[in-house]
C-alpha cells in the first residue's frame, strides 16, 4: 500500500468515525460519505476502469474500518457502502454490475481484516444492490447475483471457512430476491489448500 493511499483510506475512516457519531444512523451517512468519496476519487484520477476499482476497494476498506472502530453495525455499513458506490458511479458513469461485485468483494476482505461478521455484511451488501438496481437500470436479481458473486470470490480469498459463512447466506432470498451466485471463479477452487 502506498503512502498516498493509506493517507486515503486513513481519511475515508475518520470521515465515517465523524459522520457515525454525529449521526447514528450508519446506513444513510455512509451511503452519502462513500458516494462523495466515489465521486472526488474519479475527478481525481480522471476516469473509470482500474481507477476506479482500486479507489472502490480503498474507499470500502475506510468505511469498514471506521464503522468498526466506533462499533457500528457492519451489515448496515456495508449495505451503504454499496448503495453509496452505486450513487456515485452512476453519476460519473462507472460500471454498474462489475462495480456491485467488486464493492462487495471489497466489503467482506475489508470485513475480515477487522475480524467482522462476513455473514452479516454480506447480507447487506445484497441488500444494497437490490435496493440500488432500480436507481442504476438493473434488475434486482442480477444486482443480487452481482454482489453475491463477488462477496463469494472475495470469501473464497480469505479461507474455506469464510467462504461456508458467505454461501449459508446467499441460499435462499434476500429482501425478497432469489439469490443466484454465478461462479466464474471455480478454477480458484483447484488450489490446494
């Protein structure tokens, strides 16, 4: 990590530890907290793509960190982690199912780095993007399948337990949604433990 980007990281959680605290309620000050940051990160770098991706995770990794550090509930964080990436791609034009998969993979690495539930925010990352579809022009289902792909590849990088806690959630339905997990990743389960 860089120095600049710890900086960045550094200043997205002080921003949240500022907002939780003076709001309380963590969903909606995190949705506006991470989707001004989305937006201010593409005008700093001046496009999408990669850029983007890597300021998504860094903006994820703050928001985390600071709804951990003031004890804030983790699955509402991390469903306005995603609505928050979703406003702010939207209005700079990023892309929308790719964005929802890397937002929520960012949610459960950031989440295991604090030692958080993986169960809980991943369920409110599906959360996000169901409630986020309609806003994007995306059906709920693949907003659903979108994020649970990606917190589902993002378990699969921290251990087999991590990745049996995501799957238990994903089975079933979720505000009202069946959830699909697309796998793309299977040869990822060809390493050897």
């Amino acid at each position: 990590m860089t120095q600049d980007q710890g900086g960045f990281i550094k200043s997205i959680k002080d921003g949240i530890v500022a907002t939780i605290r003076g709001v309380g309620e963590i969903t909606d000050a995190v949705v506006d907290t991470v989707s001004g940051s989305v937006i201010n990160a593409v005008k700093k770098t001046g496009g999408v793509g990669t850029a983007l991706t890597s300021s998504i995770a860094d903006i994820v990794q703050g928001t985390i960190q600071g709804a951990a550090e003031v004890g804030g509930d983790l699955g509402s964080t991390a469903k306005g982690a995603v609505l928050g990436v979703l406003r702010g791609t939207k209005e700079v034009g990023g892309e929308t199912l790719d964005t929802i998969s890397v937002t929520a993979s960012a949610v459960v690495k950031s989440t295991a780095d604090v030692g958080g539930d993986l169960a809980s925010v991943t369920k409110g990352a599906v959360e996000g993007a169901i409630e986020g579809a309609k806003d994007i022009g995306v059906s709920a289902e693949d907003a659903a399948s979108a994020a649970a792909s990606g917190a589902l590849k993002a378990a699969g990088e921290v251990s087999t337990t991590a990745v049996e806690q995501v799957r238990n959630v994903l089975t079933g339905t979720i505000s009202g949604v069946k959830v699909v997990i697309k796998e793309p990743f299977k040869g990822d389960d060809d390493k050897t433990e």
